[in-house]
C-alpha cells in the first residue's frame, strides 16, 4: 500500500547546477525530461556552491538566481528551486533532496544528472542512499557512454542534447562574442544590461 502511494506522487525530476549562466542546453534537457514523460516537472535548482568545484569564479548567487528565473519565466513544466541557497555550505545533494521530501510530502523526487557525473557519483555524498531512496536519472553526454545500465534506481535517457557549456558562453562574451542565440530568451539582454562575465580592463 505504502509503495502504491508512493507511485501515485507526482515525480519532480532536480537538475542541479551552478547555472553560471543558464543556457539553451540546461532548458532543453529539462523540457525533454518533462515533456517526454520521464517526470511530470523538472525543478532547476540553483547551487550556491558545489563541494567538487571551485567556486570563487561564480557570479553572486542572486545573478545567477535572476537569469534562471528569467529563463523559465515562460516554460511550461519547469520551475525554480533555490532551496540551497539557504542550506549551510557547502550543500550535498542528499541533504537537498531529504529537505524537498519533508518539506513537500505529496511529491516524488528525483536527482538528474549528466552521464559525465554518473561517472563518479560514487564519490558523492551517500550516492547509494540517494540511489535508494530516490533514484536517479543520467541523461547521456558525448564521450561518457553509460557501460552498466542495470543498476537499482537507476534510469538511463538518451535525450537530445547540444555540446554546449556555461564555461564555452562565459568565455565567448568575454570575446566579445554574440551569445544571443545561445541563451533563453532575456538572459542575454540581462547579461549584457549588468555587463556580466565581460574582461576586466587591467588599466
């Protein structure tokens, strides 16, 4: 009975990420997840700071808030969750999802990530709980082909995907490159109103 209710909750699939900034690939994969069927919404969950990266270079966690909320201003199925912002740093995944399960009980959650990640995933933070008890989603990246796909919680998604990357955008504007097309709608307009990610003048 208990297993039944479970499967009744909606499945919200968390896509985690700096967002630093979010771009045409994070949105296209989410609307895919969503769309698609393989959860009911995608929730785009802003880190303030992830344990395996440096995060000196990120923008202010607000910025980064702003242009993401822009983005899914007018896309169906995805919403905002900047629950870590106000989690203690550096925030582990595990500690995210079992806030969202007892803040939100009538839901399902799911970790998303990219097959590059699933690589070492078990360097996460209890990755088997979070196998367990919540279950995970890999969407497939060029070159991390996924050898073993029969593993418990485990969900493998070949979803359409552009080799596109927060770094690759935040280096083509300090260029002074057009990122117009490479950003969702307002993003870039935003970026360049508050003269983001440009070179520092040395002089």
């Amino acid at each position: 009975m208990l297993m039944e209710q479970e499967d009744r909750k909606p499945v919200i699939g968390l896509l985690g990420g700096s967002f630093n900034p979010v771009h045409i690939g994070h949105m296209m994969l989410a609307s895919y997840l969503a769309q698609w069927g393989y959860v009911d919404r995608v929730w785009l969950s802003l880190s303030p700071r992830s344990p395996l990266k440096d995060g000196d270079a990120l923008l202010p966690d607000l910025k980064r808030l702003a242009m993401l909320t822009i983005a899914a201003k007018a896309a169906p199925l995805l919403d905002i969750c900047d629950i870590e912002l106000s989690m203690p740093r550096p925030s582990y995944t595990i500690n995210t999802l079992e806030v969202l399960r007892d803040r939100y009980p009538d839901l399902r959650f799911k970790l998303v990530i990219g097959s590059d990640n699933w690589r070492i995933f078990d360097r996460w933070r209890e990755s088997q709980r979070i196998l367990d008890e919540f279950g995970v989603i890999v969407y497939l990246r060029h070159g991390y082909p996924v050898e073993t796909r029969h593993v418990d919680g485990l969900e493998v998604v070949d979803a359409p995907i552009v080799n596109l990357s927060s770094t690759f955008v935040r280096d083509s504007i300090a260029r002074g490159r057009d990122m117009s097309y490479f950003l969702p709608a307002g993003v870039y307009k935003y970026i360049c109103d508050n003269k983001l990610y440009r070179k520092t003048d040395d002089k």
